[in-house]
C-alpha cells in the first residue's frame, strides 16, 4: 500500500448534468481527501494541451471541444493506491462497457461525454498535477 495523489476532473457534462455533489460524496465515501480544488472552463488551447497524448486519435478535436464547452471541477486526490482505486470508482471509458456502481456507469451518457477523468498512472498523475496546480494550492 502506498499514500497516493491522484489528478480528477468533474468534465463539462457532469457539472452541467449536476453530478458534482453526487461524485465528491462517492469519493469521500471511499476515503479520499480534497488536497486541492478549482473550477475552471477551459480553453481549447488548455483542454488541447491536458490530452496531447491523444493528438493523433481521430477523437482528438471533438475531445477538446467537449473538454472546453463549459466549466469543469479540477481535484487532487489523496489516499493509499489512490491512482488505481479511483480509476476503479469511474469505471470503462465506455459506460456501456463500465460495471454496476461505477460513476461512469451511473452519469455517463457516452463513450466521449464521460463525466470524469482519472490519471492512470502515478507519473501521469504528477504531471497532471503540476498542470492545473502550484505548490501554494495544494494543502
Ligand atoms: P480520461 O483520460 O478522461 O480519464 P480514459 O483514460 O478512460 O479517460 P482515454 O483513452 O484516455 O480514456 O481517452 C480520453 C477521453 O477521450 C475519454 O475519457 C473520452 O472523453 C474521449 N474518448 C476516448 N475514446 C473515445 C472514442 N473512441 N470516441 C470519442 N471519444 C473518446
Ligand atoms: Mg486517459
């Protein structure tokens, strides 16, 4: 077991759909704590830069669309295998491939408006990390 920090984002459809209240309670059910938060809305330039990795997927466009039409809720998450734990709480990228109880099972509506991100691994999740948050925010 080992303490981890792990990057989340409440995407422009779970804000607008509602789901935030909803979503911090499951992590907070589930022992994470709230190391830092911040809304923002994204610009495509923001959006584009957090995915690069997928610049060349044919999604990529549409992605950053979605990923800067409206105001998203950007967390950092702290507790034991906090990176993998969590992206069992979200569940497939798919929601129809997500299992019962999944967050993405629960609010997703499709395989791109997804509701939540997780990092997928602890180096990822400290470059993600760095991305949206300085020193000074993170308690
Ligand atoms: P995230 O990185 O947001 O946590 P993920 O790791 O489950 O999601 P990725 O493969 O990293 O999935 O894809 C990043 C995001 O791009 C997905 O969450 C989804 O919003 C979108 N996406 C992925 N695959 C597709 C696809 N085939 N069609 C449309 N959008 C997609
Ligand atoms: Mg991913």
């Amino acid at each position: 077991m080992s303490l981890e920090r792990t990057l989340t984002i409440i995407k422009p459809d779970g804000v607008e759909q509602g789901n935030v209240g909803d979503i911090i309670q499951i992590f907070e059910k589930n022992q994470f704590k709230i190391r830092a938060a911040k809304m923002l809305h994204l610009t495509g330039a923001a959006a584009g830069g957090f995915y690069a990795v997928h610049r060349e997927r044919p999604f990529y466009s549409d992605l950053v669309r979605y990923m800067s039409s409206g105001p998203v809720l950007v967390l950092v998450l702290e507790a034991e295998n906090a990176v993998s734990r969590l992206r069992d709480l979200m569940g497939a990228t798919d929601p129809k491939k997500a299992s019962e109880g999944t967050i993405r099972k629960r609010f997703a509506t499709s395989i791109e408006k997804n509701v939540i991100h997780g990092s997928d691994s602890e180096e990822n999740a400290k470059t993600e990390i760095g991305y949206f948050f300085n020193a000074l925010e993170l308690v």
